[in-house]
C-alpha cells in the first residue's frame, strides 16, 4: 500500500493524528493502552503488536490495528522499524 492511499484511508475514517514514528532496532514496551484507536503502516522493517486478540507480526507493505483501550506491547525487529501511524481519538 502506498502512504498517500494510506494516509488518505486514514482521513477517510476520522483518524485526526497521521504521523511517521521511527522505531529502534529491538526497541519495545512494556505492555500498556492508549486512549484512542491506532492504525498502522509498516514502512520498513518488522514491527509486532502482542494483545489477548493475538499476535500482529508485520512487514513492510502490512497494516496492524489496536482499539482504544485494548492491552498490548509492542517491539521492533532487528533492524527496527518506520511506521506510519494514525490515531483516532473518541468524542
């Protein structure tokens, strides 16, 4: 997919915040939430996002998802990662 018809996707289904975040080579977090809705391009690299709905193993070109509230942590591969991401926050 190509970051315009992403970005575009994105604006198309209320996400308000579209921003690129590099990632570190084996970087991550501890589990944790956000308060808003997250969906995300895998631009370079491997990016994983483990949740009790499972596991989100994504290379470049795959697209991962979180609901707002859903627990979950998050870790780079071994050459990190560029995401694109958008935030979809709640009225």
């Amino acid at each position: 997919m190509d970051t315009a018809g992403f970005e575009s996707s994105l604006r198309a289904e209320g996400y308000q915040e579209i921003l690129r975040r590099p990632v570190p080579a084996h970087e991550g977090l501890p589990e944790h939430e956000h308060g808003w809705d997250v969906r995300g391009l895998v631009l370079t690299g491997r990016f994983t996002v483990t949740s009790a709905g499972g596991v989100q193993d994504c290379g470049p070109g795959q697209v991962f998802t979180l609901e707002a509230g859903c627990r979950h942590t998050e870790a780079a591969g071994a050459e990190g990662a560029e995401l694109l991401v958008g935030r979809r926050h709640k009225a």
